[in-house]
C-alpha cells in the first residue's frame, strides 16, 4: 500500500510508461487460500485486464492506460462534488481552488480539476500532504486564526417526545412512567452546511428526564449526513459521545427541566446545562468515547 501510494501520486496524465509494482509472495498465498486458483492466471485471463497488465518475476506491470482508469470515478466525483459547492450563493465570486491533502499531489487530480474549472485558478502548495496536518497545529494553538468552519454533519440529541398516533411510527412507542413516549427523536442543534464561528453559541434546547427516578440525565449526541433527519437510528446517523447531566440535586420532577447549551467552533465542543427554573449550572461531562 506504501508503495501504491507512492505511485499513485506520481503518475502524470501524459505518461505513456508501464507502472511496476512489487507484489510480496503473501497476495499469492492468500489469494490460492481464498479463491483457490493461482494469482497471476487469473488476473492476466480477465478480458479487460489481458492485454493490460503482466507479470516478471515478483513484479506487476501494469500499461499506463489502465493506471488512468484507476483514478477515473475518483476524480469525476471530485470534481462533481465541487461543481456542486460552486452552486451554493455562499461562494459566488469564488476564483480560486486551493488544493491540500496528500491525493492533492497527485498529477492526475490536479489536470481533472484545472479541466473541470478552467475559469478558475488552481494552487497547489509545497508538500499538500502536510498542509492540513500544518493547519490543525496552528487550530490548536490559535483557534482565532481560523474565523469560521462550515459544519460537515447535521448535529443533535436523541430525545423522546410525548408519542402522537398517526405521526410517530408505533416502533417508536415506549412507555414511560405510565405516559406513552416516541423514542429515539433527533432533536436537531446544528444542520449540515451552515457557517460555524469560533465560540458561536446556538439555540438552547429544553430537556427534561424521562423517568421522574433519574439521578442523572445520560443525553446522547449524534452526527448525521442528512440535512433534516427525524430519528437516530436513520442511514447516515452516528453516535458522537454522551452529555451526563447530574440532576440528583433538585427534588422536584416538574423542575428537573434544564436547558442544554452547546458552543461550537472552538478546538473541542463546548457544553453548558442549566436548570431553566433557577438559572442553576448543572454538573455536566460530556464523554466521547462512552
């Protein structure tokens, strides 16, 4: 895989050379074990691949046409998907593509790019690989220098919410204290898409325990791909961590409701709960590995 890599960047698009690449006695072994026939007879008698690759020794040679299809999809929906931002009103004006990451070095990607975007000027810095690595260091140190992010999931709490026949599927129905509760709601805070500055605080969310029993609130955070999810457990939804809130001091039910505050933007996500009756700060611990 090192090896690949190390190809993979350096191949340009005008290279007409077959590319080499060392193949330890271990693929052999293991694809005879797996598929029972011997390596180099079965990748040589694929129709698309007979004319394409062949084998000296412990080497693959592989024709460079072959090579360019390798990076095809990839690039395609690279580009695709900058096309796609470039739709957004938030970068019109844009004149400039700055290309960072270590596939950023490679020569295939950069002409796909320059050929998706001739009106646009392309940048590629000295060591692209490191640029981001660069980045994240001075993040850390100085949080400010970088003004705002764009959010790359959609977050939010998992929540249950009084159950409402014919709006909530009856899979979501738990009783809970005698009250017929929909399970496993995703109670949106940030969507997908949207500008987040250092320290930029949003919308507080009311909660309250499910169970009037509960000493601590165990509320847990979720990312999601989609823009709008409804439920947790959708395709895209992924844990990120739990909020413990300690609510053991306030007796009463009723006035266990507390407010959850999250502060995005900064090198960690930042967390307030307090209790909505009083303005009391609760105890709260967020752990992103429970």
């Amino acid at each position: 895989m090192r090896e690949f890599e190390i190809k993979k960047t350096g191949f340009a698009p005008d290279s007409d050379q077959k590319v080499t690449f060392k193949m330890p006695i271990s693929i052999h072994e293991t694809f005879q074990i797996a598929r029972g026939e011997d390596f180099r007879r079965s990748l040589i008698m694929k129709h698309d691949l007979r004319d394409q690759v062949t084998f000296a020794g412990d080497k693959l040679r592989v024709q460079s046409g072959q090579i360019k299809k390798f990076f095809t999809e990839t690039c395609d929906k690279i580009v695709a998907h900058l096309s796609e931002i470039f739709k957004e009103g938030k970068v019109n004006g844009t004149d400039t593509i700055l290309m960072v990451g270590g596939f950023s070095e490679s020569k295939m990607l950069q002409e796909a790019v320059r050929n998706g975007f001739p009106d646009k000027k392309i940048i590629v810095p000295a060591e692209a690989g490191l640029a981001v690595l660069k980045g994240a260091v001075i993040f850390g140190h100085s949080p400010k220098a970088i003004a705002s992010r764009v959010a790359r999931y959609t977050y939010g709490i998992g929540v249950c919410v009084p159950f409402q026949q014919g709006i909530h599927p009856s899979s979501k129905m738990e009783i809970i204290d005698g009250e017929a509760q929909c399970t496993d709601i995703f109670d949106r805070h940030v969507k997908i898409g949207q500008e987040v500055t250092v320290g930029m605080q949003f919308d507080e969310k009311n909660y309250i325990p499910s169970s009037r029993n509960q000493p601590s609130v165990n509320v847990k955070v979720y990312t999601s791909d989609q823009r709008k999810p409804k439920f947790i457990d959708e395709r895209g939804c992924n844990l990120l961590g739990n909020i413990v809130v300690d609510v053991s001091q306030i007796r009463a039910y009723e006035d266990r409701v507390f407010v959850v505050k999250m502060i995005y933007g900064d090198t960690e996500l930042g967390l307030e709960a307090t209790v909505l009756k009083t303005g009391q700060l609760l105890n709260a611990s967020f752990d992103f590995l429970g």
